[in-house]
C-alpha cells in the first residue's frame, strides 16, 4: 500500500487506489484539513520569527496565509493585528480585533487593546465598552482603568474645546485641543479643527503641520489637501501647492474645486519657474515673465513682493541703474526687511556712483543678516569707493589741466554748467542726475579759482617748487637731507612753513662749518 506523503496532487493521485469509492470523499476532505492545519502552523511561525526581527512586511504576508488558512482561529486575527499597529496600521488592526473577539468574546488582550486603538481615534464611547467590559471580567485591570478614565477625560475635553471654538476663543480652543491630540492622535477631527483656530490667528505653518497626517487618517481626504495645497500657495510655496493639489485630483480627477486651484497654481508655478532660469541666465525677458506672474496672481502679496524683487534683481544684472533704483525701492517699501532686496539696490546705488546710499543700504541689510559673507563684501567694496569718491579730481570734472590759469578754469566751468544745468532736463532720473553733475562742476570752479584752497586739494601740482628748494636740493644732498619737497602737505601751512625754516637753517649751518 502507498503512503499517502508529500503535496496535496500527490495524495489524490493514490488516494482512488486506497481506498473503495464511496470513502474516498471523507478521505480526500480529511486529507486537505490536515494539509492546512500544518501549512497554518508554519505559516504563523514564521510569521511569529519575522515580527520578532522587524520584517514586518513577510511577517503580514504569512499571517494573511495563516488566516486563509484557518479563519476560525481568534488567536491569528490577533497576530495579525499586532503585525498591522507594528506598521502604523492601526485602521487595518481594528476589524481583525473585532473578529477576534467575536470569535471569542471573553478574550480581554484583544479588546483592551482595540479600546485603545478606539481611544486614540478619539472615538471615546466605544473605547469606554471596550474597557468597562475588560473590567467586567478583571475589576482589577490596571491599564482599563487608566484608560476609562482618559476616555472619561477626553470626551469632558472635546465638548470644552468646541464650546470655546463656537464663542470664537480660538487661543483657548488651540490650549484644550493640545491635551485632546494627546490622549488621541489619530482623531483627524481635533486635528482639522486645531488648524482652522491657527489659520483664525494667522499662523498657517502650524495649520499644515496639523493638515498633513490628516490625509493619512482620514479616507479620501480631499478636503485637506486642497487646503493644504491653498495654504502653501499663499506662503509662497507654490510647488508644495502643486504636489498637494495633484494628491487631491488622484483621488479624484474629476473634483471641481481641486482641479480650478490646479490650473491655477500650474500656471503661475510655470511662469516663475520660467523666469527664474531666464534670470539666472542674465536675459531681460525674465522681468516680462514675473510681470505676468503678478497678472496671474494679483491678490497673494507675496507673489507681488517676489515679482519685484527678482525684476529689481535682474535690472541690476543688465545694469539699468536708475530703473534698477526705482524697482528695488518700490519692493523695499513692500518689504523692508528683505536683505536681497537691500543688497540689490545697494547694487543699483554703486552702478549710479552713489556710493553713500550704497553703504547705508548693505548697513541695513547687515542688521538682519549679519553673518552673510556676501553683504560683509559689499559693504566693505562699497565703503571703499566711498572713500576713493571722496578724493576728487577737480581737473578732472571740468576737463583742463593741472597747469590750467583761472581764466581757462572759468570758461571750462561755464561750458559745462549751461551743459549740465538741471532745467535742460525733463525726467526726474535725469534731473537727479544733472542736479549731481552742476554740483561737482561748480564745486570745482570754487576750488580752483582759489589758490589757497586750489593747493591746499592738490597740492604742487599747479605751481612750480619755490626758489628755496632749487637751493636746497643744488647744495644739500640728498642722501642727508632725504626730502622730497613734493612730499609736503599744504594743507597745513603752518607746520609746513616751520618747516622749511628749519631745514633751511640747518643748511645754513651745513654751510658754514
């Protein structure tokens, strides 16, 4: 006679050889119960080894086995179960909770721990049967105890934190849900609500720090990511827009609200992405991209602020100065504490040779960026064309030599002051301008027109050396008397002309020894 081992096809094939046809039915019934039990135990022992080293995944995967298995047994369910809440699962481990205490009512393990799971859902009625019928059965139960009376509290706490909500008190409401969202985590409500009092007092970050685990607790959450996706986009973040508003039309494609808010940001996102690469490539049609982008959005204002930034940003990079100036200003006055903004027209300042206002601005903009490396250059560079500024080249700005006579200095001056007389002007830029040009044209004519200030901004260099050092330098060496007469500062004549007195009578008694 065959021995009935191995695969399941290899019992049937010699089953019909064993035994006579009307047992054969019983036998082959038989035969696959006994299969499955011993399938059943290798499954939930490996499943038992899996859970223990963490793989949480091929664990879930025998136990699935071992309920197809052998549905009867409330022990797996619970396994099962305890696999799911090891994954963050928890909706997932409450039908195999309750088919488990169906299966066996009396099984306490399993509904302390699906009133647990009730509880930190926020579901405060149905946890409360759960644990008052563990105590039922086990007066004594510790963890039931604790846990009806945080049902207790939560459900007094809910009804506290609504009735604050309804009267407006939304600070309160925020206090009171804190406590609630600790008891139960995984009450989307609490959670929908406590963002709604935060959006209430305009602190929309914590509302989506609130929003987002939502999505995951709440089925077919549509609601909030198209809130989440509106609270990015008026934050500025308009691709985190775009990727919460595609999560809302995957589940459905055809949600009206969802899909008007997608064209919306999908076409405003375009438009700044595409002037950001045109900036970064220096091309002025970036400013035409962010002025569309302001007429696709006009009503969040930082879309506005973000438009005239980059546009002062790029007028700077092509080096139109003055629309540079006006630009930046305009977004400054939106934004005062934008340090790129200050830096930009900073930028514009130096581009226009006003080095002053550059320094105040890098000076601003190191008040709320101090550890910027790049505003710490700046300002330096502009500090230092402030100075070389300040050392003017009179000669220069009326264009005569350094030998130039008074009357040649004065023709130059009138020149260029019927040049440069702001009423030759008619915009404001250019008026500014002009206003600039007239100044240092006539401060220049005051300077060289007067000998004694003439020598005092440029020293030796309109009038030869005095008689006395043709002397000196005839008849004192130089390798003694080491001077350079060109050296001396006529700025202080006093000094100077003790001085020479003293040199000139050291050479005398050079002379006469």
């Amino acid at each position: 006679m065959p021995v009935c081992k191995g695969s399941l096809s290899y019992k049937m094939v010699f089953v019909s050889d064993v035994f006579p046809a009307e047992a054969q039915a019983t036998v082959y019934i038989t035969g696959v119960l006994g299969a499955t039990h011993v399938e059943t135990e290798h499954h939930l022992e490996m499943g038992r080894k899996l859970l223990a080293a963490g793989q949480l995944a091929e664990a879930l995967s025998h136990y699935h086995s071992a309920v197809e298995g052998d549905s009867k047994n409330y022990l797996t369910y619970y396994k099962r179960a305890a696999v799911f809440l090891a994954m963050g699962k928890s909706k997932s481990a409450l039908p195999d909770l309750t088919r488990a205490i169906q299966l066996k009512p009396d099984f306490l393990a399993a509904r302390l721990q699906r009133g647990n799971i009730l509880l930190k859902q926020g579901n405060t009625q149905e946890a409360r049967e759960d644990f008052e019928a563990v105590l039922q059965r086990s007066p004594d139960q510790e963890e039931a105890q604790d846990q009806l009376m945080k049902a207790n509290e939560l459900e007094e706490l809910q009804e506290e934190a609504h009735a604050a909500h309804h009267r407006g008190d939304y600070s309160t409401t925020i206090t009171v849900l804190d406590r609630v969202i600790e008891i139960s985590p995984w009450d989307p409500e609490s959670r929908e609500l406590r963002a709604e009092c935060y959006i209430r007092l305009g602190d929309p970050q914590k509302a989506i720090q609130d929003l987002t685990p939502t999505t995951r607790l709440r089925n077919d959450n549509r609601a909030a990511f198209l809130k989440l996706s509106m609270l990015h986009y008026s934050l500025g973040e308009h691709h985190e827009s775009l990727n919460h508003i595609r999560e809302c039309l995957k589940l459905d494609q055809d949600d009206k609200e969802c899909f008007s808010h997608y064209k919306q940001v999908k076409k405003l996102s375009k438009q700044l992405d595409a002037a950001e690469e045109l900036i970064q490539e220096e091309r002025s049609e970036a400013i035409e991209k962010y002025e569309s982008a302001m007429k696709t959005e006009p009503n969040v204002p930082f879309y506005t602020n973000l438009a005239k930034e980059r546009i002062c940003h790029c007028l700077v990079k092509i080096k139109r100065a003055h629309d540079a100036i006006d630009v930046c200003s305009e977004a400054h006055q939106r934004d005062p504490r934008n340090v790129n903004v200050l830096r930009d027209r900073a930028e514009a300042f130096i581009l226009n040779q006003d080095y002053e206002k550059a320094v105040e601005d890098y000076q601003e903009a190191r008040e709320f960026d101090s550890d910027s490396n790049e505003i710490r250059e700046g300002l330096e560079r502009a500090q230092k064309l402030l100075k070389i500024s300040r050392k003017r080249d009179y000669y220069k700005i009326l264009g005569v030599n350094r030998s130039a006579s008074k009357q040649e200095i004065i023709k130059a001056y009138r020149k260029l002051a019927q040049q440069w007389h702001p009423d030759n002007f008619q915009s404001e830029a250019e008026k500014k301008e002009a206003e600039k040009k007239f100044i240092d044209i006539a401060s220049a004519k005051e300077v060289l027109t007067d000998p004694d200030i003439r020598d005092t901004v440029h020293p030796a260099t309109s009038h030869p050396a005095p008689k006395m050092f043709n002397i000196l330098n005839h008849f004192f060496p130089f390798e003694i008397l080491e001077f350079n007469y060109y050296q001396l500062h006529y700025s202080q004549k006093v000094r100077d002309i003790w001085l020479l007195g003293e040199i000139y009578g050291k050479w005398k008694m050079f002379t006469l020894q």
